[in-house]
C-alpha cells in the first residue's frame, strides 16, 4: 500500500477532485488547501512527502508559495500549472520547484510524475546512495549517506532536484553525460521540456557551488551534448 502524503493545493474544485480522487484510487494519503496561505500552513503541520501546487491562487501567486516553504523545507514540489510561457516555468523552477506539469494534464503523466518523485525521495533518504562514503573535489564535498553537501566549511542549502543533479555528476566525474542521459535519471523520461528545466536547474546549482570568487569551475557545459563535473585538484 502506498504511504506517501500528497499536499494538494488547487482553488479550482473539479481539478481538485480529479487530483485527489486518483491519489485515492492508487492508495496515496492527500490534504488539500484552496490557497496560499492555507498550503503554508499544511505544508508546516502535515509536513507532506510532495506537494502538487496550483500557480494561479486567489490570495497569493504560487511561486510566492514555493520560496516560502523553501524556506525551511525541501519537500519535493510539482508545479500543476496552465501556464506554459517558458518564463513561467524558468520563475518557478528558480524558486524551488522540482518539476512542471503544464493543464490539461493526463492522469498517467501526473502518476509517472510522482513515481519519479518517489524515486528521487529514496534516493534523497538513502535508499540508493546508502553507501558512507565521502566524495571530495577541491573545496566541493558531498557525504552521501547524510545527504548533504559542503563547500568548504559551510553546508549548501540544495533543493532535492540540485542534490540529485549533483550526486549524478559527481558519481560520474570526468565524464560528460548527455541531456538524455540525465534527465531519463532525474525525471525517468527526456522530453523536450525536460531539457529547458534541466538547464534552469543546473543554473541554480552552479551559483551555489561556485558562488567563490577564485574561478573555480566544478560543472562543465557541453554545448547541444550535456554536462560534465571536472576534477578540481
């Protein structure tokens, strides 16, 4: 049976219903809140596994919600949105989002999609990276089975979907790995909007990780191919 939690926050009652009563077909626990303020709350009090949010909320803008859970919360959150401007998705995803899903949505991409999410929680937990050892690069060091990463002395504030990407790269350093190779590994597909969020994605966690001001480079873009993490010495 499915353990999971789900925060659904949606103002429009026959998308809600739609969203909740398929989590309840597939065995998943669901709270609901219809706006901002209320989906703040829930998420503090429930502390849900993921949360499905709605952009367009009668008392505040979704992307206001994001930044404030992310503010003491890395709780995986799906945007469910019928905005589908590429500066909405980039504004949501630089806020904290993990993943976009565009209305009208399909049932089976919304389920692949918290499947994927699920998968990631495991691996944010420790189920996949449960090994103890420490992964070191210069002034980078990832401890994977406490799932946090440092640079230098102070610890990087990285949402899942930035600790994910990091923990890719940085198992497979020296190495260039295509577009599609790590977004079948981030979202379990690679569609063309994959790519977009990946970049956006990658973008924030390069601030974070060479935010110093000596010139140093851990990620290395490969134009139309993908990334690579260089060895830093």
């Amino acid at each position: 049976m499915n353990k999971y939690n789900i925060l659904v926050v949606e103002d429009d009652n026959s998308v809600k219903n739609l969203i909740t009563t398929t989590l309840s077909m597939h065995d998943y626990k669901y709270v609901t809140a219809s706006n901002g303020s209320g989906a703040i709350m829930a998420a503090a009090s429930h502390n849900p596994d993921i949360v499905l949010l709605d952009l367009g909320l009668p008392d505040m803008d979704g992307v206001e919600v994001i930044r404030r859970i992310r503010s003491w919360s890395n709780m995986p959150i799906i945007v469910i949105s019928a905005r589908s401007e590429d500066t909405d998705k980039i504004e949501a995803l630089d806020a904290g989002a993990d993943d976009y899903l565009t209305k009208p949505f399909s049932i089976e991409e919304l389920l692949a999609r918290l499947r994927v999410t699920q998968r990631r929680l495991g691996i944010v937990s420790g189920e996949l990276y449960s090994e103890s050892s420490v992964f070191k690069n210069g002034a980078l060091r990832i401890d994977y089975a406490a799932g946090c990463a440092y640079l230098g002395t102070e610890e990087l504030k990285l949402t899942p979907m930035e600790y994910r990407l990091l923990c890719l790269l940085s198992k497979n350093v020296g190495k260039v790995l295509t577009y599609t190779y790590i977004t079948k590994n981030i979202w379990g597909h690679s569609l063309e909007n994959d790519i977009s969020c990946l970049r956006v994605f990658m973008a924030t966690l390069r601030r974070k990780i060479e935010k110093n001001n000596d010139g140093t480079q851990y990620i290395q873009t490969h134009i139309g191919v993908g990334y690579r993490m260089l060895k830093v010495e």
